[in-house]
DNA sequence: GCTAATCTCTCGAACATCGAGACAATCCAC
DNA sequence: GTGGATTGTCTCGATGTTCGAGAGATTAGC
C-alpha cells in the first residue's frame, strides 16, 4: 500500500513540475510583454538556431501549431517588437526563414540559461549513477505519455 | 565533459516531458471541442472535487489566472456544453460554487485516470530505492523552478 | 513554356480575454 | 437593527489572437 502512495505522488510531482515549469514560460511572457504562444515560437526559433539551422515560416507553425494566417500575425508580432526578423530565402524566394535579433538572443539566453544553469547545479547532489537512473525513468514515463497522445494506432489501410 | 552532457540531456528531458505533457492536455481539448484554458479549469475543478471541496467563480479564477469577466464566460461555455453546474452557495449566496456533471468526471477519469494508471505501471520497472531517488530529484529541481519564477526576493521593508 | 504544387500573405469573421462598472448579498461598527 | 464598506459575480464594450478561404508569387515537373 505504501508503494501505491508513492508513486501516486510521484505521478503529481510529474504534473507539479509542468505547471511550474509552464509557470516559468509565462513568467518570461509577462515580462516581455509577449503571449505564450510569442514565448512558444521564440523558444522554437532559438532552439533551430542553436542547432544550426533557421526556421522557416510554416516550419514555426507546425512547431507551434498555428496555421499560416496566424503565423503571419505572429511573426508580424515578433518582428515589430524587433525579436524576429524576416529573410527571403534566396534560394527558394517563396520561403521565409526565421532570424532572432541579438538582443532577443541575449534576453532569452539570460532567463532560461539562467535557469538551466541552476537546475545542473542543483544536479550535482547526485551521483553519475542516480543521474542516469532519473533518466531512465524520465524516458520511460515520456514513453508512456507519448503513447497516450497518438491517435490510437488502429489498423493499416 | 561527459557528465555535463549527461545533465544537459537530462534537463533537456524534463523540457520534453512538459511539452509531451502539455500535448496530452490538447489533445484532450479538441477531443472535446475545449480550449486549453476550458482544460485547465475542469482539471482545477476535478482536483477540488477530488480534495471533498468544490471551487467558487472566484477560486476558479485564480487557480486559472483569469479575470472575473474571463471566468464568467469560461463557466458560461463549460456549463453550456454541460461539463459544468452553477450552484449558489445557500450560506453566502453571492457565491457560486461550480460542480462538474457525472458526464465530464467520466471522460475525465478516462482520459487522465488511463494515462495515470498507465503511468504507474511503467513504475513498476524500478525499485522503490530508485523510485525514491527519483522524487528527490524532482522535487529538487522543482524547488529550483520555483525559486526562478517568483520575484527576485529583494530586501524586506 | 505551361500546369500543378508549394509557400506566404491578406481579408473578414469568430472567439477569448480584459477593464470598468453595475448589482446583489454579507459583514461590521455603532 | 441600520448604514456604509466590503465581497463575489455578472454585464458591457474594446482589444487581440486565431482561423478558413482565397490571392499572389515562386518553384518543380513534364
């Protein structure tokens, strides 16, 4: 019976650590006068950025799942307040990538490099073995999560 | 080096599992023709049912984050589609409590109960040392959060 | 070249949220 | 009790976000 309490609880800690997490991106929101889809699309745009590549305009709307009327509107948003600029792809001029400024750049990477940086701070209190256990457990449950949000995977045509 | 990987995936893994999580939350609002905030204040009032307390307008608007305006039409369109009751508290009838219907309790207990369930399972995996080490880990990281998203605790009066 | 496909943008409508303020019920001091 | 302040919810009008439909520009396939 204990163990069932347990877990329960670890399932709400799962759930507390997403509203708190969800708490944080709001936070950044309200600082920067933006919406949480703004703060979504950012956060798109600077992770394609860190991994090298740029976003384009629908790529940033599969990603925060917005349809191309609303993109517009939302990278209209974006680049007014000077975090996003707009450039033609000059290899295929239909397309238009994704480009943070720098200041957006430095603003973002204070807030959530700050944030990131405390949280493996906090991280050195464990050992190399608990660490990887956590992740473990971590890729589990998101497996599980996942599952739960596909379509259910019915028959093959 | 390899250890600062190690905890870069891992807070890369709690990112995820928020993102997953959140996915899961959409998928049941337009499962039921919901919006995000309808979700957030039906699992607000469900928690409240679950704790043997039922949520006034006012604390629903709070647990929310919504204006009084927002949340008269928020429970507007919940009791509209009948996932939610008005009741005037007999003792201060400026209040109105809310209840959800037996049909929303049921598609909610389906949906989240089946993922919670699913949840537990795969905890089965791991001893309940681990799954102690586990709790603290979240625990802590979810203290780190916190603390970066309150104010700066500046100086007191 | 011509046609189909792709990518982004414009337009108008629908809807969620908000601030200000109205209205009713309760609490408190006397 | 009675009057005034407080509390809790709702109404109204304004603002901002999102969408569907479709236009415009560019590229790919033949």
């Amino acid at each position: 019976m204990g163990r069932d309490v347990d877990r329960q609880e670890l399932a709400l800690l799962l759930r507390r650590l997403t509203v708190e997490l969800d708490a944080v991106g709001q936070r950044f929101a309200e600082l920067h006068g933006l919406n949480r889809t703004d703060v979504r699309a950012l956060v798109a745009v600077m992770d394609a950025a860190r991994r090298g590549t740029s976003l384009t305009a629908g790529a940033l709307g599969e990603a925060v799942d917005l349809r191309s009327a609303s993109v517009t509107a939302l990278v209209d948003r974006l680049e007014r307040v000077g975090h996003l600029r707009r450039v033609r792809n000059p290899e295929d001029r239909r397309r238009v990538s994704l480009e943070m400024s720098d200041t957006a750049m430095a603003a973002g990477g204070e807030f959530f490099g700050g944030l990131q940086r405390d949280l493996m701070a906090a991280m050195s209190d464990y050992s190399d073995e608990e660490l990887e256990t956590v992740a473990r457990f971590l890729t589990a449950m998101t497996d599980v999560i996942v599952r739960h949000q596909r379509p259910e995977p019915t028959a093959r045509p």
